[in-house]
C-alpha cells in the first residue's frame, strides 16, 4: 500500500487539504499540521496525526526559530513515515518538507490555494520547480504557473 503524507498549516490550507480525507482510508496515510488547540482534535478524527510548532510572520522575532524547529521536526516526520507521496495544499510548514521529501525520493503533489486567483503563493513559487504534479483550483493562474493542471477547486 503506498504511503502517503497529507501536511499542510492551520486554518484555511488545513481546510483544503481536509477536503482530500476520502483518500485517508485508500492508502497508509499520516496527517500533519501545526500545533494548535483546534487541531488537537485531529487525532480524534484520524488515526495517524502528528503536529509542527506553530507560527506566524506575523511575530517576525520568533518565527525563523519556529520555522528552523520545523525543519527539524520535518526531517523526524520524514524519516518516520518515509512517503512515497507528500500532498499539500501549502503554507510555510510544508515547503520544507517538500524539500525533503525530493531530496529522498517521493513525488510532490502541490496544491495551490484557493485564496489565490492571481498571484502565485509564497511556497507555491517555491516548489512549482521541482513538484511532479503542481494543481491550482482556479484557471487564471495557468497563466502563471504554464506546466500547472487546472482541476476546479477542493470545495
């Protein structure tokens, strides 16, 4: 059975990716996101969660040191699960573990999301390189992102 890891930040990118849960029961899956008191239920819900530092750039003091934390933490997630496919809808907490995953061999499916229609998204621009299958949820942005496949929204 391929494994494949869903991961992706809090709030609304966590929402898209959650759109995808049909898929959990398919394949040996994991679910990761970042630490907050609303995901907690997660593990409730689905049996193979785990949680990333929470933050935000909004707090420009701590947020390298969270966002060096999680590359770290990551990297264990990585080793311990070992996919051979990372699905995300995005945000800071997924662009290194995208990384990652290229490095040790597992196909990137990037999902662009949905609150952009014509910009490209900070991790999007990041990973577009090197994802095996880069999706956007609205056909504008085909005009940014050429070898992108256009699939409708996850709502």
């Amino acid at each position: 059975m391929k494994r494949v890891m869903f991961i992706a930040s809090t709030g609304g990118h966590l929402a898209e990716l959650l759109q995808l849960k049909s898929l959990f029961s398919k394949y040996d899956t994991c679910l990761i996101t970042e630490k907050t008191k609303s995901n907690l239920k997660l593990k409730e819900k689905y049996p193979n969660v785990s949680y990333l530092i929470y933050g935000t750039k909004d707090h420009p003091l701590t947020y390298p040191f969270k966002l060096l934390g999680n590359c770290f933490k990551n990297l264990y997630f990585y080793l311990k699960y070992h996919p051979d496919y990372i699905v995300t809808t995005g945000a800071h907490v997924a662009g290194p573990m995208c990384c990652i995953g290229k490095i040790f061999g597992s196909k990137i499916i990037f999902i662009e999301t949905f609150a952009n229609i014509h910009s490209k998204s900070i991790t999007g621009k990041l990973v577009y390189p090197f994802a095996d299958v880069f999706i956007v949820q609205w056909e504008s942005l085909l005009k940014l992102y050429p070898k992108a496949h256009y699939e409708g929204w996850l709502y």
